[in-house]
C-alpha cells in the first residue's frame, strides 16, 4: 500500500499531470495498491559531503528545471571567490538540493531522459513542457555535461527521494509502467557526484546546520 509520504509527493511533483494518449493521469491516493518505494539511504556519504573542508560554502533550493538556472548560480559563487577574492576551487563548496518538482531530473541521465522523462512530459499542459523546452527527443539530458562539470569543480547535488517516489508513482500511471521498474530505472540513473537523500527539505536543513548559507534558486 502506498503511504502517505508517498501520495504527498506524488500530489506536489508535477502538479499539473500530463495526459498520455488522450487520458488524464490521475494521482496516486492513498489507497492506491502501489508499494511504498524505499531508499537504501548512504548516510555516511552524506555527512562525508557535508563535512568536506572549504572555507565557503553555499546551499541551493531548486524546484524548478530554469534553463539550469541553479548550476549557473552554483558555478557564478565560485568564479567571484576565484576571481575576486584570490580563493581557489577547493576552497568553496556549493551545494544543490533538487526537491518538489521538476528539478529533479537535473540530476537524472541521458537514458532516463530518453525513456521516461520525455515521454512522460509529451503531452503535458504547456507549463510542464516548457519545463523541459530545452530538450529533444532521443538527445537525453541537456544539462548533463553542467551537472558533471559542476561536481568535477566540487559541488554537490541532493536529490529528493520523495519527489522521486512520486514521479515514479506518476510516470508508471502515465506510461503503462510499473512503479517499481521507473523508480529502479531512476535511482540507477542518477548521475555520479548526485546523491539520493530522504528529503530534499531535510537535506536543505542538514546543509545549514553543516555551515552552509542558503538561497532559493528557484519557487
């Protein structure tokens, strides 16, 4: 049975839930016979990225996608403590948390993009699809070279798993997919130097409480 964590995020990611082929994709309920999708939580990696040495360190709400808006915020605070405060690389340390909605799929690759992702957002209402404007089918993830170039300069990338779970419930109703199998396919596709967190409001507290300041990237 599903839980109610569950049908939460499923009702908040995506909140305006495409049609495919023609039928409205309902949300999952609470009844709904869907298993609970669980997350093997590495939380020694965690406080292992949380605790990297650096002498400045920033965190970043993102719910939205934005043309990568939030790499481009990430990579601006280490270029003007670089170029403008003579600190290096190693010395400033950016973290994002992708959380709610469509943000998520920031850190997802090119296969997920191409099977799930895409197809899912096809017949979307235009607000949905604009999410994902930049993309094209068959090409997978636009912004995956950011995302990569953005953890070889040392930042992080936390994924909520909320929001993954309700995707999942989300795109297997759409695509005629079990639950399970799409949340398998994502978890397996997120990208390396990402990690899967429990919550991405959780995440965002435990950043400013390991010293990090925070801004919103995107509402």
């Amino acid at each position: 049975m599903s839980t109610r964590k569950d049908f939460i995020a499923a009702s908040s990611l995506f909140a305006l839930a495409p049609a495919v082929g023609g039928a409205a994709t309902p949300s999952p309920s609470p009844s709904s016979k869907a298993p609970s999708l669980r997350l093997n939580f590495d939380k020694a990696r965690f406080d292992k990225m949380l605790a990297r040495p650096a002498v400045h360190k920033q965190c970043f709400g993102a719910t939205k996608i934005e043309g990568g808006g939030v790499i481009d915020g990430m990579n601006n605070t280490i270029d003007a403590y670089v170029e403008y405060f003579g600190e290096t690389p190693a010395g400033v340390h950016t973290a994002a948390v992708l959380y709610h909605g469509a943000a998520i799929a920031l850190a997802m690759n090119d296969g997920v993009w191409n099977e799930i992702l895409l197809p899912f957002v096809k017949g979307a209402p235009p607000k949905l699809r604009d999410e994902f404007a930049g993309a094209k089918p068959g090409k997978g993830n636009p912004y995956l070279k950011d995302v990569r170039d953005a953890v070889a300069r040392g930042s992080s990338f936390f994924v909520c798993h909320n929001a993954i779970v309700g995707f999942s419930h989300m795109a297997a109703g759409a695509l005629g997919k079990r639950a399970e199998n799409v949340h398998t396919a994502i978890m397996a596709g997120i990208v390396p130097g990402a990690l899967a967190v429990p919550a991405g409001v959780m995440a965002i507290n435990a950043c400013q409480e390991a010293k990090f300041t925070y801004i919103q990237a995107s509402l």
